[in-house]
C-alpha cells in the first residue's frame, strides 16, 4: 500500500512511495535518487551489484521528473533528507517524463516569472511554489470557517452581466447572443441586493475582471475578490469585522502551515491590533511629508503616497473618511458633512488590501450620486428597484485574495499568489 513520503520516518521497515524523481545522481556503482510528492522529499538508493536487476534497469531508464513507484526497505541514515532512505526491491517507472524539461523543478536553474508560467505545471511541483499554494487553499478556508462561523451565508452572483458597477472603462466587453454584455468587475450591486433580499450577511469569493491596462506587479486582470455585506451595520462595524478576519486567517496560517512557511522561509506573525485608523486628510498629510509630487486633497493615492504612508505606520492600517467625490456612488455621505463619506481602504503596508464603506440605502439618494458621478440610472433599474421596497441599511467591504497572499507572504509580485495569471499580455496556459 502506497504511503505519504512525510509518513516514511527511520523507523519504518518497509515503504511504498509514488512520487516524481526529483533528482538523479549516479556515482557508477551506487545510484541516487530523490523522488518527491506533495507531502516531502525521500532519497532512494540502489546498490547496482546488489539491487535486483529489475530494478537497475528502470533506474537506466529513468529521467528526471518521472513518476515512479518504488517498494523497498527503509534505512535510517543521518545525511539523507528526513533522516532515511528507501532501497528498493521495486522500482516502476509508472509515467516516463520527456527530456529536457521546460523547467528545472529541481530549481538549480533559477527562471524568470514568464519562463515559471509557461510551464505552471512543472512550476507549481517546486516546493516553495506548492507552498504558496497550499497556504493559499488553507487562507480560504480559514475564510470561509470564520465568516460561517458569524453567521455568513455564501451566495454565487453572475459574472456576465449587462451593467458596469461603477461604469469608467476597465470592464471586458464580451458577445452574448445578440446583446452587448461584460465580465463584472466586482459583485457590488449583486450583494447589495441580496441585502434587500433580507440575507442580513452575505460573503462571496469569486472572479472579478478588470480591463487595466497598465501591467504592475498588484494587478490582475481576473483577480479574486472576497466580498462581504452586511444589513444593519455600518462602515465601522465592517471594518471591525475585517480585522478579525485578518487575524484569523493569519493565526490559521500561522497554526496549520508551519511546514510550508518554513519552505518559503516566512517567519509569520499575527498582525497587531487594533489596526490604527487615520483619515484621508491625515494620510495626504504624511505621504506630503516625503512624496516628491504633493497630494492635494481630493486627488487619489498613488503608489509613492501609499508606500511612503505604509511605511510610516508600519503595520496594517485603515484610511477613513474619504472624499466623497473620489469614491463609487454607492457609498455613504457623512449626513452633516456630505463632502465627506463613511467610506475606508484597508492597508498592508506595500498597498491597498480591501475598500469597502456603508452604502446608501436611501433610493433618492442614491440616484442623486449616480448623477452626480455623471452616470445614468436607467443603467442601474434592477439594481434601483431594490432600493423602493425595504432596503436596509447595511455596509460592506471587497477584499483581494491574491493581494492577501501577497502581503502575508512577501512575495514579490501578485503572479506568485495566483496558479494561471491574466494580466496584459497573457491569457495562457
Ligand atoms: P487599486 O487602486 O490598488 O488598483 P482598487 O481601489 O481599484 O485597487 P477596488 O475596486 O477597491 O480596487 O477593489 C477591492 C479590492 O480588490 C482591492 O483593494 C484589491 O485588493 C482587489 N483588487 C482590485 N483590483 C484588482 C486587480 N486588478 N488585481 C488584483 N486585485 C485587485
Ligand atoms: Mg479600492
């Protein structure tokens, strides 16, 4: 019976592994091999003189990044990985990898982000590329565990929709049948309705796409988006509720993936709490202090001010109280100062992790910003009506997973956090 190659240990006596073989050396009468599967790394030795011809057959045949299966005797040996090797009495090659790869797996050939995801597959089998991957599934998981857990629902809106969210230009036009449809670029109006659907808490991971043109090493275009609403609540409950769940995810990655941050050699810490707050005045007013092109108020923040001010405060952090009029239409004025909005970004300090705000309920409102963002409400009829017949008030944020994985494992561009990236120039693999 096949086991995990992290369950051989010294003291097994006998093993059945299949796995890809990591490396091959052959030093004449003694040949090595390191095979490796998802769980670890084994060294697999053959005596030639002594091994069972079957075996050093396959051995000569053998290339590296093959599958094979090998049976055999474990040896407890203190220079070998894991403190034990395997020699075999079988050895199969079970799929007979082509040579020469497209990618050293092995990664004693270091190549370049393009080169890495052409041949994803064979990227994804390194280790440390594995490992991002497995924190990545346990983070979602983490997600999903602490959003049931505050009584979350989990919806699933479309993607392919006949409106903008918040018009401008980044969307994907696509055909449908005889009408003009896009790829949404974010769930927006689909969870503020379920909101007038009286699902109190709803949350959603998904696609979202974004026709940016500018190729940066944060952006995607597909991206996924964790998006949560939230009925009775407003923007500083939210944000309280997005910090808990950036520390649990954090403790969680922490707890489960101590084998993987020790791959990737991250030494992880939870972040502190609470995450300061600081309003957008406030930030222009420190990114002023040694940004070279001064911010003037009303202006976004660019990647210079967000650095400058992520590296002043030094720790996740909120920006609040955003001018209304640099923030979708959707989101909440400040009734006794509308200049003002109950809107919020949350920051890692390299960049933006999640904007979010209270949304306007109030259907005149809400058709008064539309207009004043110079947009048209006859676009947003199904999204309006909802407003007409019970909408409460509510709150909500969208959260990046890629650019979560990102900051949480300093990796140096968001391609690393994602398994097929779309971005500019690449729609494949
Ligand atoms: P930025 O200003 O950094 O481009 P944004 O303000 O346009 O981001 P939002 O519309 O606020 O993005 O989306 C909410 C979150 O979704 C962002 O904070 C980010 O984490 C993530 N996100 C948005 N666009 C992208 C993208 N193109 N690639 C990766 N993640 C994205
Ligand atoms: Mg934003």
């Amino acid at each position: 019976m096949r086991i995990a190659i992290q369950d051989v240990t010294p003291e097994t006596d006998y093993a059945e592994i299949i796995g890809w073989v990591h490396e091959i050396r052959d030093l004449g009468g003694l040949a090595f091999f390191i095979v490796r599967d998802r769980t670890g790394l084994i060294q697999v030795t053959i005596p030639k003189k002594k091994a069972p011809e079957a075996v050093v057959e396959a051995a000569k045949e053998v290339s590296r990044e093959s599958v094979v299966r090998v049976a055999g005797t474990v040896k407890a040996i203190e220079k070998a990985p894991g403190g034990r090797e395997l020699v075999p009495e079988e050895l199969e090659i079970v799929s007979l990898a082509a040579s020469p790869l497209p990618l050293d797996v092995a990664e004693k050939v270091s190549a370049e982000m393009d080169t890495r995801i052409d041949s994803r597959f064979l990227d994804v089998r390194k280790p440390r590329v594995g490992a991002i991957f497995f924190i990545r599934s346990v983070a979602v998981r983490a997600i999903n565990e602490f959003l049931f857990s505050r009584g979350f629902i989990n919806i699933t809106t479309p993607k392919v929709v006949a409106a903008a969210t918040e018009g401008g230009t980044e969307l994907f036009p696509i055909a449908y049948f005889e009408k003009e449809a896009f790829l949404n670029q974010s769930p927006q109006l689909y969870k503020q309705m379920m909101m007038a659907a009286g699902c109190e808490k709803v949350f959603e991971i998904g696609p979202i796409f974004r026709a940016e043109e500018h190729n940066t090493v944060r952006h995607l275009n597909e991206a996924t988006s964790l998006d949560v609403e939230v009925s009775f609540a407003d923007h500083n409950d939210v944000m309280q509720l997005l910090e808990d769940l950036i520390i649990a995810v954090y403790r969680r990655v922490t707890e489960d993936c101590a084998d993987q941050l020790a791959t990737l050699g991250v030494d992880l810490t939870v972040p502190a709490t609470p995450f300061p707050r600081i309003s957008y005045a406030e930030a222009i007013e420190i990114a002023n202090r040694t940004v070279p092109e001064k911010i003037s108020f009303g202006d976004d923040l660019g990647t210079a001010a967000e650095k400058a001010i992520g590296e002043y405060i030094g720790q996740h952090y909120f920006i609040v109280d955003w001018p209304t009029a640099i923030k979708p239409y959707y989101a909440m004025p400040y009734p006794e100062n509308p200049e003002l909005s109950k809107a919020f970004d949350m920051m890692h300090p390299r960049m933006e992790l999640s904007s979010g705000a209270q949304r306007i309920h109030q259907h005149d409102l809400l058709v008064e910003q539309i207009r004043a963002k110079g947009l048209s409400p006859e676009s947003f009829e199904f999204y309006l009506k909802t407003f007409e017949y019970g909408m409460p008030p509510h709150a909500g944020w969208g959260l990046g997973v890629e650019r979560l994985i990102m900051t949480m494992l300093n990796l140096p561009n968001i391609r690393e956090a994602v398994l097929f990236p779309r971005d500019r120039h690449r729609l494949t693999p």
